[in-house]
C-alpha cells in the first residue's frame, strides 16, 4: 500500500540518510532520482530504490535482479548483498534493516508524526487495546487507521495483515496513506520481534503503552529479561514522547520506575496511579464501572468486554484517548458499544442452552487468565481445548499444558498449527508428567476435539476453544488449510443438536 501523491528523492540524501558507502560521487549520486522505496522485489514499481535486507534463509539481494527488471533504478544492501547485484547504483550500509527505516521515513517525510500516532506492546492484550482505541476514536469523530496482527484499516477500508508489525518500509507507507486520506490518528501493535529487527525504525509515536509481560517468544530472545529489554527499548525519545504502563503488572511497575519518558500509569484498584478503577460492578452481560483519570477525571459507563484482563485493556484504551484529547464524555457514551477484537472471548451462539468462545490465548499467562475469566460467569463445568503452535517457543507449552488442567475442569489437549514440527511430540510436551484422566483427553484432530467438548457440554457449561482466535487456516506439515475455530464450533453445535 503507497500514497498515491509521489515523493521524489534523490540518491545523495538517501546515503546521507542511511550513512551509505557508494562508488558513485555526490553529483553523481545527486542526479539519480528515486520515487519509492521497498524490501519486496513483488512490489517494485520503476524509479524504486530496493532495500535488499539479509533474512533467515535467503539474502534479499538474490532478488535484486528481478527488482531491477522492473524498475528499480538503485539497491540498498550490505556487503555481501553488493556482490550479488549487477546493473544499477548500490548504497552498501552495515545493516540494512535498521537504515529501511531511516530512508523511508525520510522518504515519506515522517508520517508518523503528522498522525498522532499510538503504538501498544505487551504480551498479551495488544490486538484489544488497539481495536478498543480505534473505535473511540472513530466514534468521536476521529478518523483513525489502524495496524496489526489482524488487519490494517484505513478509515473503512480493511487489508488482512501479514504480521503484527509490518517491515518499515511498508510501515512508513501505510502511515503516509494514512496521513494523505487525513486519517488523525494511528494506532498500532508493536511486537517484540519489530522493536530487534528494526522494523519501527524512523518510526516516532505520541504515545506507546505497556499491557504486561509474561512468557513468550523466548525461542527468538532467549530469556525473559531480553524479551523485556526488547519491549523497553521502546520507551525511549528515540521512539515517543510519552509512556502509559499498566503498573499491576510486575514488569510494568519496573518499566515505569526504569524509563526516560513521561509516564501515565494505569491500575485496576491502585489509587495512586494515574488512571484506576474506583468501581467494579458486574450485572449479567455488563460490567458497570467508575475510574478517576488524570486531573480527578471521572469517568462512569459500562461494557460488555468481559475478564479482568478485559479491564485492564480498556483502561488502557480510554486513559490514551482522553490523554490524546478525546472528550470523557464521549468515552463515556462510547464504551457500552465497544466490543472486543476478532477471536477474543468471541462468543459462538447457534442456539445453544451452554456458553461456548473462541480465544487467542496462545501463552500461559492468556490461558490462566482466560480461564479464569470463564470461571467467573460460569456456574457449571469450564471444558477448555488448545494447542501450542510448532516451529515456537517450545519452552512455553508444558507450562500451558498446566494451566489448561488447572483452570479446566475438563482439560482437551489438541493440535494448534504443528507447521513442520510432528503434532504428537508438541502434544507429548504439552502433557509432560501430567496425568490425563477422562472425561479428560488428548485428541491430536483440532476438529475432532472441537466436537468432542461439544459432546460434554451441559446447559450450565462453558466450552473455551483457546490459541488460534481470528485465525483462518490451520498448517500441518507445511501445508495451509482452511480452518476457523468458530466455524468450526458453530458446525460442531449445530451437528450435535
């Protein structure tokens, strides 16, 4: 996605940007012209400059001549990706994925900034707080665009995402469409994985929130401490002007005690931060609320978002948007219509007498959670299914193997995405020394577990299909198939009744 105004710039500041090396001069540098900038040699248009990155298998510049074969009229690599390209001027730079963001920013003369632009990172949590956010903004008259692990929206306009945080020079792309269809706000997830690899480089935020930090992707940081050192390196003037953090969280409290940016917390009950609850009433389907803000702000309205965790993300969501200048009031009359992200405590109902939702909850902190938010409205038995996806952090799956038993009263351990890795052995590990007692079960088919909680569920029950959410495939082996857990649920339902 590009704006369709073009930007021209030419060669010698891209080097100045980028701090390249070119065997070219500056005149001569000066007198090539480039009028887009992409990592992607699909998405070459003529006068591109393409950023040929190193990736995990292959280099990009393997692909420079296809890129040069329609348009690109220079690269940008480094000097193992300058041997492999023929042809046309080569900026070499030591690491090209960090001057990506540089150059596009520069390119598109930093969207970002011109967007009041929010970014949310955390473990769990992200998806909602970015979803809640966007619909306050757009229900106060605010055009906002929004980036993340389920779509990308401009204003009403939706594109299925690829990845939570896109690679920057796509980033910067999409936040000058924005800015040109004169969205006002932006609001996007942030990974860990983006903040390494350099993908919100050139990227600049009005405000960036913390949700928490628990046990994940330790396959790519190694440790708990570089996970969060990778989400931390956030809050920093190098990306934000501001940080709101969730301070129940023991490595928000940390974040917020350790960072150079003004800090707007958030707690479920602790008084002393910025913006708390004052009141939680829960009444059938709503939860009623009063929270104190900035300032002795009250804020008093109700939601249909449900679990403590959901509280937290709507704190989060409603301190950013009054802080970005959004009218109480407004919040006020918002909030009972807000609902979740896709595949998020998403009710599945076809008539049936039980209580049945899908969940991401993909890490053991989400499933502990989750579950208990279902014990929670739940008077009979909670029969929770999941898997844990393959070629991940393996190191996660015995610990959410112990919180399906514990939060469950009926635990179904199944299958998740196995990708290239063997389904029974990722089972195996979910398992470890516990013992499976039925009506409990291993039931390595997603489908056949699907029916077989269905099978068990009585009017008081409550049937949680946990760790794919909105996802619409499911790979085995390497192949993709088409696979949604709530189509899945709803077939189940309405084939058992």
């Amino acid at each position: 996605m590009r704006p369709f105004s073009q930007s021209v710039l030419n060669l010698q500041k891209v080097a100045g940007a980028a701090t390249a090396s070119a065997d070219l001069s500056d005149s001569e540098l000066a007198r090539i012209e480039i009028t887009g900038v992409t990592h992607s040699d699909s998405d070459v248009e003529p006068g591109d400059l393409f950023i040929a990155m190193p990736g995990a298998n292959r280099h990009g510049a393997e692909f420079a001549a296809n890129a040069i074969s329609k348009g690109a009229v220079a690269v940008l690599t480094d000097q193992k990706g300058a041997s492999l390209v023929k042809g046309v001027p080569v900026l070499v730079v030591n690491n090209p994925k960090q001057a990506a963001g540089a150059v596009a920013a520069l390119f598109y003369n930093e969207p970002m900034r011109d967007l009041a632009s929010v970014g949310i990172t955390g473990t769990n949590g992200k998806t909602t707080v970015t979803t809640l956010l966007y619909q306050i903004f757009e229900a106060a008259g605010r055009d906002c665009g929004l980036i993340g692990t389920i779509e990308t929206r401009i204003g009403k306009d939706a594109i299925e995402s690829l990845r939570t945080t896109p690679e920057a020079t796509e980033l910067q792309a999409i936040a000058a469409t924005m800015r040109e269809r004169h969205m006002r706000h932006l609001v996007m997830e942030v990974s860990s994985h983006a903040v390494s690899l350099h993908r919100v480089q050139g990227a600049h935020f009005s405000y960036v929130g913390f949700t928490n930090l628990s046990q994940d992707h330790l396959d790519f940081h190694g440790d708990i401490e570089s996970y969060f050192a990778a989400k931390a390196a956030l809050f920093t003037y190098n990306y934000a002007d501001n940080a709101v953090i969730n301070i129940d969280d023991t490595y928000g409290a940390k974040l917020a005690n350790a960072t150079e940016l003004p800090v707007i917390s958030i707690s479920r009950s602790n008084p002393k931060a910025s913006w708390h609850y004052t009141e939680i009433e829960e009444t059938g389907k709503q939860v009623h609320f009063k929270l104190r803000g900035s300032g002795g702000i009250l804020i008093e309205s109700s939601t249909q978002l449900r679990g403590g965790y959901n509280l937290d993300n709507l704190l989060m969501a409603i301190a950013i948007a009054v802080e970005s200048g959004v009218d109480p009031i407004d919040v006020a009359a918002a909030a009972p219509n807000l609902i979740g992200a896709a595949g998020r405590m998403e009710e599945v109902r076809v008539g049936q007498p039980f209580t049945a939702v899908v969940d991401y909850a993909h890490t053991p902190d989400a499933v502990t959670n989750v579950l208990q938010s279902i014990r929670g409205f739940t008077t009979g038995k909670v029969i929770a299914v999941l898997g844990c996806g393959g070629d991940r952090d393996s190191s996660k799956r015995p610990v959410m193997g112990q919180a399906l038993i514990n939060g469950a009263d009926v635990a179904i351990f199944t299958s998740d995405n196995p990708r290239s890795e063997d389904p029974k052995a990722i089972l195996k590990q979910m398992v470890g020394t516990q013992e499976i007692s039925e009506p409990s079960r291993v039931i390595e088919d997603r489908k056949l577990a699907i029916e077989y909680a269905i099978s068990l569920a009585n009017p008081t029950d409550t049937v949680a299909i946990l760790g794919k959410g909105h996802e619409v495939g499911q790979e085995i082996a390497g192949k993709k198939s088409p696979f949604d857990d709530r189509v899945v649920l709803a077939q189940a339902i309405a084939g058992a009744k």
